[in-house]
C-alpha cells in the first residue's frame, strides 16, 4: 500500500510539473510573438514614414528589411 501511494504522488507530481511547464512554455511563446508583432510594426512605420517622404522604394527597402516588392505592398494600402 506504501509503494502505490509514492507512485500515485510521483504521477500527481509528474501531471502538476507538466502543466506549469506547458503554462510556462505559453507565456513564453506569446511574449516572442508579441515582441515580434511589435518588431514588425515598428518596421511597417518607419516605411510607411520613408513613403510618405517620397524616398525611393530600394532606399525604404533597405532601411527596414522589407522588400522592394512589400514596400509597394505598404504604398498600394496608403491612404
């Protein structure tokens, strides 16, 4: 009866670790994603700034990572 008690704890403790890294390994994820999401949209400002100034769209690309091809995507969504 002693050994099947340790076992259920182990298996208790086991199911409890498990949970709080699952939990853990979420909140990480979605912190890389928003810090990402943010990286992205800081870069889609500054283009978007950099076309409103009338700046050439290889110089734009240059400056934020984007394509040519994205930073017209960008231009062609303007207002």
């Amino acid at each position: 009866m002693g050994f099947e008690k340790v076992l259920d704890d182990i298996k208790r403790e086991s199911k409890l670790e498990g949970k709080l890294e699952g939990k853990l390994e979420g909140k990480l994820e979605g912190k890389l994603e928003g810090k990402l999401e943010g990286k992205l949209e800081g870069r889609q400002e500054i283009a978007k700034r950099m076309i409103d100034l009338d700046m050439d769209v290889t110089l734009i690309a240059a400056a934020t990572g984007f394509t040519p091809e994205e930073v017209e995507q960008l231009r062609d969504r303007l207002p």
